[in-house]
C-alpha cells in the first residue's frame, strides 16, 4: 500500500512516496504549479501510476498551531483534488518541514540551486514520514484520525 505526500505551495508542489510496504518515505518530484487544473491533473496522474491508497497532504499552520491564509489556500487546493479521487486525504501538520528540508540540504553540501530544485520534495518526505511515524506510535488509529485535530 503506496501512500503520497504533497507539500504545496504557490508556486510548486513536493510530492513523496513510499516505498510498495508503505514502510519507507522518498522524495519523488516537484510540480510546477502553473495553474491548479495542470496541477491536479500531475497529481492524478502520480496518484494513479503508483497505485496510492492515501495521500497525505501537509497543513501549513502557524507556530501557535492557528491556521492562516496559506492554510486555507491549501484546503482550497486539496478539495479540487479530492473531488477527482476518491481515496483518502489526510492532513499533517508541516510546521517547519521546508526549513527541516533547508537544514538537511545543507548538510548534504548541496549547492544553492540544486537546494532550490529539491526542498519541496524533500520537504513532502518529511511531511510522510512524520505520518508514517505518527501512524506507527498511533496503535488502533484509523486514517480518519488526523494528527490535526
């Protein structure tokens, strides 16, 4: 069972996956959001190519845990999404994921413009796998339980 983050911003969306077991998080791509039909449309497409049983989007929430008008835009975007997939979408909270992303580039020493090609993705990996470890300590929980809530 494949499960899919997406980090989404305004401008590009990080997408991950796990690994078949749905076990292991990766980066996968970044979609050049130009607009939201050619976004989704890359989405569906992935969502379908590997099979994913859920997709995991992350909330950016502000550090008091309220929600802002980034927020709300990526709830705007992920209803378009889920109302052309049917499976199901959960929420990660992904404060401070894009700046865990900058911190794990730099020390992987690369170059500023390779940093920028890649932190989208790399920050969706650490949106998935903060919920494949939030899921793993959550014994019982189903996937309507939410780490938002």
């Amino acid at each position: 069972m494949r499960i899919m983050a997406l980090d989404i911003g305004t401008r590009r969306i990080g997408v991950a996956i796990t690994d078949p077991l749905g076990m292991l998080a990766q980066p996968l791509t970044v979609i050049k959001r130009s607009s939201d039909a050619q976004a989704v449309a890359e989405i569906l497409q992935l969502l379908r190519e590997y099979q994913v049983a859920e997709l995991v989007i992350g909330l950016p929430r502000r550090t008091d845990g309220t929600e802002g008008p980034e927020a709300q835009a990526v709830r705007e975007f992920a209803a378009i999404v889920e109302s052309r997939w049917s499976g199901p979408i959960l929420w990660y909270d992904e404060r401070l994921t894009t700046a865990g992303a900058e911190q794990v580039l730099l020390e992987a020493d690369l170059s500023r413009m390779r940093r920028k090609q890649v932190v989208d993705q790399v920050a969706a990996a650490l949106i998935l796998q903060g919920y494949l470890e939030y899921q793993k300590h959550a014994p019982g929980k189903t996937t309507d339980n939410k780490n938002e809530e």
